[in-house]
C-alpha cells in the first residue's frame, strides 16, 4: 500500500461511514438516564452576560469581570496575553474585578501598564502582582460600577461569569466588535474571553433494553450560541480501563457551522454532524451525517450503532474544547455526588488556601495579621496555635478572628533598610501533627521617602524652585529607599496656583491631561518622569504654586516660584508691567498734544498744513495688552480670557 495513502485508509476506518443500521429495531428507545461517574468539563467562551468593543484610540482600556461564586471560598487561576504585541492597543490596562464571595487569585499578567481594581476584603493574591493596585468603591451595583470604570477610561471588554475556575482574557481588540460596550445576554465573547466553570457539567448515562454486546456510547451535544460563525470544538476523550479496552462510539451533534478535532487515548468510531478530523492525521476532513437534535433522537441514534451503554450523556453550551474522562467502562451507573465540597469528607483542612489567607500589613512600626474564623471554618480547619517565628509572640484570640501582632524589633523581625519587614508565621492544626509555615513580609511605608524634583531641560541635571510662564518643565518623581517590591506609577499630579485659579490637573490616572503634558521614559534608576508647558495669564498674576504629586503610596509636593516671560528674578510681574505701559502711553499722550499746542500757535495764519501725529511707542502694546485684562484660566497649552 501507498505510504501516503495510510492516514486516510486508518481515518477511514475510524469512522462510521461504513456502519450500516441494524435492522428490526423498536421506535423507542427504553432508556432510564440517571448521574454517572464520568467527568466532562468544558472551556467556553459563552458568559451569561458580556459585551466586546472596538475603541482604537483608547488611552486607558478597560476591562471588568463580574464573579459570581457560590462558594465562600473559591479558587481562580487568571491569565491575562497579549496575543499580538505590536499590534493597537491602549497605553495603560484596567482590569475591574467584582466578587461576591471570598476568592484565591492566581495571576499571570504581561509585561505592560496595567492597574487592578478589586475588593482587598474579598480577593486574596497568591503573589504580588507587577501591577497598580486600586480599591473598588464599597457597596457597588454593576450599574454604579459600568458608570465608575467610564470615568477611569474606555471599556473593552465586561462579562459576567458562574462559578469560573480558570479564565484567559485577551487585550487585543476586535476590529468588527462595535465601537460601545453594551451588555448583551448570553453573549459569545469570541476570541477575548474564554473560562472554564468550577462546576462540573451534568453526566448522565443509562443501560439501552434489548442490545447486547459490550458497545458503550458516548454522546456530547453542544447548544447553539448567540453568534454563528464557524468554528472547531476540539474534543479530548480519555478512556481506560483495568479489565478491557472499551469498544466506544463517539457522537458529536452540535450546530452546523461547528466541525470537530478529535483527540482520543484509544481508537473510537465517530458519528458527527458538520466535518470532523483526528489530531493524529491533521488536515484529513471527514464528511459528517445529518444527526437530530433532541435527547430521544440521539439515543436512537446511539442504539442503532448497537450499543448497549449509554457511558455518558452530556448536553454544553457552545465551547472551544471539552474534556471527557471515563474509567468505569461503562460497567457501572453508580449514581455521582450531587455537591462538591471544597474540602471533601476524610482530606481534612484545605491548608494551601489557609496559607494563601495568610496576608500581613504594617503600620505604625508594627506586623499585623487578621484570620477571620468564618473563612478558616469553611475550609475544615481547626487553629491551636498562631505564631511568628518566635514562639511567644501568640496570636489574640476574639470571637470572630485571631490578630497576630508584633513590632518591628521583636517576635524574630527581620529588617531591611528599615523597609521590608519579614518574618515567618507558624500555624498548628488540629488535623495535622507537624506545624504549617509560611515566609512572610510587607512595606513599613512609613520609612518611604518620597521626592519631587523640577528641572529646566531634559538633561535633569540641576533642580529649580523658578519657573517663567511659557517655559517647558521637567519633573522627576523618585523614592528611596529603591525597593524592587514597589512600583512607582504616578496616579495624578496637579498643580495649585491659589485659592483663586482653578486647580491644573497635569496628570490623571496615569494619564496626561493635556497634549502639552508628556509622559516620559523612567531614569535609568527607574524614576518617573514627565514634562509640560503651562501658559496662560491672571490677573492678579500668582507668584508662586505647588506642585504635587500622588502615586498609590504617597504624595510628595514642592513649592515653585512663577515669573513672568523675559523677567527673571526681577520681582515684575503682569501688574508691574501694565503700569509701566500706562505711563509711557501717557507720556506719548503729553509730547503730542504739546506738539499740537506750539504748532497751532506759531503757524502762519492765512497758510493750513496737515498735522502729523506722532504715536507714542508703547501704543499698539498698550492696546494689546488692554485685550488680556480680565479673568483668565492657566492650562497647559491654552489660554482662554473673559473681557
């Protein structure tokens, strides 16, 4: 035989096309379906409600995930890619997190500017993330939280999810998506959302009244979704068995725009709707078959196919890949739990999540730790003892929580530049006989130093307390000591001419505020920096400001004295200088009507000349500058005046 020919003769073979109907069967199909030990799980990329959209010019894009757990406490695995790096895509990234119910984060984040909002009460992170961290606002609706996240930037993406177990969202946006997000029920979030569900689907399974043999079938059926685009569901089948290799059938039915990859441990025979291939033989297509789309229809179908066990019966929603383990062979229809636990019966007290609990502040020259006993009970544990590395620095025990208190030099603290504070906790359990430990540290911020310098070129190399009006301005925000723990990010930075002059906001949320502000690449020691122009004039003229800045730890704040253009150091300012003006136009006013006087008085009388007036120097300025007296606003880059 052809070698080449040898995929296509095995795929062949593999396939039902050559399987006939077994003759003399009854019309119905005696089947009583009931939960099988079979476990099918599904990554999707159907939420219950969501919505994409395309903004192209967004400088802060945002995205917002609603979780609903059922649990109290629950874990989630979080990827967040972008899948094309040099393709459009906002400046700064804000991921909005909304639970309701207590959550372990896992976290993997690209390398990009990417805040996280989130409840501190509600999500525990496994580790800290490369990211800046932002607080919801308390007691949020989803409404009151869509009309929050609109004034931080613009929303890509939002999608409300049950009980989701692992979720990867993609920053790259879709060019045909709408340009505004509006929720949309059972929305099919495409290519930038896909999750799994904690919850198990529904298996069912039954034993097929008057068919003998050993043939058990397997029947997945996935639902129509919201948007009918073609796509392949990749199914991943896993069987075994101690006793015998199984003699399975496959039947995939789903819409007519989904065809089928198939990935299985053991040869199956595959009876589909659509076209479908196996991940052994890539790019050889088979032909489907016209399948029903009701329960009864695909048992008669699997009953046709002789087989005498219904091994597993599951309907989806519409997924990108769905995972089937069986290995009870069919032989047993034991009935599955019907709750899952998060710690089942016998394994005792869930210490990884108790551990991942274990999140410590420090204030005040002092480590502290709070445990609620709500969460440590619902994780099965019991608590005899919490310690810090020293033995004798116990643990408060209140009614509703354990508070494990210690200053900065004892219960074994260790210090570093007076900034990173470590220390190990010890938890005895009464399920276990050996202690659990856990490293722990935090940022006495306390000990942060936090500088704000201005400078008048962007060399940085001399700080300047004097700034002219229509001078560009240089500022670099540094902290030390540099901890690598820490990322500096400016959330906002203004600048405060007095009681009278409305605030010039220069930075908001990380984000220039106007196009004479500029954000600009760290120092090579990983200062912040920026630059911006401040033009425009009041009446009376301020002569001094202050200029602050806030990032997620701090403030820092310095005081700048403002001239005006060309006068340096001279103490003249606006008022001065109009004055001035007003004199020499004065003057000029004099010189020519005195001209006036001793012409008409020593001309010839019978003889008429032209009179030549003579304006005074300062004239067209003092015209000019009579246009600019009022009230106005100073913003970076313009000027706007009320007469």
């Amino acid at each position: 035989m052809d070698r080449g020919m040898l995929p296509q003769a095995i795929a062949l073979l593999l396939a039902v096309c050559s399987f006939g109907p077994t003759a003399g069967l009854a019309e119905g199909v005696q089947c009583d379906l009931q939960p099988v030990d079979p476990k099918v799980t599904y990554t999707t990329s159907q939420v219950s409600e969501g919505c994409v959209a395309h903004v192209p010019n967004a400088t802060v894009g945002v995205h917002i995930l609603f979780l609903e757990f059922s649990k109290e406490v629950s874990t989630l695995e979080l990827t967040v890619q972008m899948t094309n790096p040099n393709g459009a895509r906002p400046q700064e990234v804000l991921l909005i997190l909304s639970v309701n119910k207590n959550i372990h984060l896992t976290l993997q984040v690209p390398e990009i500017p990417l805040h996280l909002a989130y409840d501190s009460k509600l999500v525990f992170l496994q580790e800290a993330p490369k990211a800046v961290i932002t607080e919801l606002p308390p007691s949020t609706t989803k409404n009151q939280l869509f009309l929050w996240a609109n004034t931080k930037g613009s929303i890509i993406s939002a999608a409300e999810l049950d009980n989701p177990q692992s979720i990867l969202l993609r920053l790259d946006q879709a060019p045909t998506s709408p340009s505004r997000c509006t929720l949309e029920p059972r929305k099919d979030m495409g290519h930038t959302l896909e999750w799994k569900s904690h919850t198990q689907a529904s298996v069912l399974g039954c034993h097929l009244e008057g068919v003998t043999g050993h043939k058990e079938a397997h029947i997945l059926r996935v639902l129509p979704g919201s948007e009918a685009w073609p796509r392949t569901v990749t199914v991943e089948v896993e069987l075994s068995c101690a006793l015998r290799d199984p003699e399975a059938v496959l039947i995939l039915q789903g819409p007519p725009y989904v065809s089928w990859l198939i990935d299985a441990n053991h040869n199956v025979k595959a009876w589909t709707t659509g076209e479908y291939s196996f991940k052994i033989f890539p790019g050889s297509n088979i032909q489907g078959v016209n399948l029903p789309d009701t329960r009864q229809g695909l048992l008669e179908e699997a009953r046709k196919l002789n087989a005498s066990v219904i091994a597993s019966f599951v309907e989806l929603p519409l997924a990108s890949v769905i995972s089937l383990q069986d290995r009870s062979c069919g032989s047993g229809l034991q009935p599955s739990p019907t709750t899952v636990q998060i710690t089942p019966p016998g394994e005792g007290c869930n210490q990884d999540l108790l551990l991942s609990l274990i999140q410590p502040r420090c204030s005040d020259d002092v480590m502290t730790l709070v445990l609620r006993k709500d969460l440590i009970s619902t994780l099965g544990c019991t608590i005899t003892s919490l310690t810090f590395w020293d033995p004798s620095c116990q643990a408060e025990d209140t009614d509703d929580k354990f508070v494990l208190r210690g200053t900065y030099s004892s219960c074994g603290m260790k210090v570093a530049e007076n900034v990173v504070i470590s220390n190990e906790v010890v938890i005895n359990l009464l399920s276990s006989s050996s202690p659990q430990r856990k490293q722990v540290q935090c940022i006495n911020l306390d000990s942060l130093s936090f500088q704000l310098g201005l400078y008048l070129s962007p060399h940085f190399l001399q700080a300047s307390n004097t700034i002219e009006l229509g001078q560009q301005g240089f500022v670099q925000v540094s902290m030390s000591p540099s901890i690598p723990e820490l990322m500096t990010q400016l959330d906002s930075c203004q600048l405060n001419l007095g009681p009278d002059v409305e605030m010039v906001d220069l930075i908001q949320n990380q984000e220039a505020k106007s196009s004479c502000v500029s954000l600009l690449s760290p120092s090579p020691g990983g200062d912040m920096r920026f630059s911006f122009l401040l033009r425009g004039y009041v009446v009376p003229m301020p002569t001094a400001g202050i200029l602050s800045c806030t990032d997620v730890h701090k403030t820092a704040s310095t005081r700048l004295n403002i001239v005006s253009p060309g006068l340096p150091d001279k103490g003249l300012v606006l008022p001065a200088v109009l004055g001035i003006t007003f004199g020499a136009f004065l003057i000029g006013a004099l010189l020519t009507a005195a001209l006036w006087y001793i012409h008409s008085h020593t001309r010839h009388p019978g003889k008429r000349e032209p009179v030549v007036a003579v304006a005074a120097p300062a004239s067209s300025e003092s015209s000019s500058t009579n246009h600019s007296i009022g009230s106005t606003q100073s913003t970076p880059c313009s000027t706007s005046s009320m007469a």
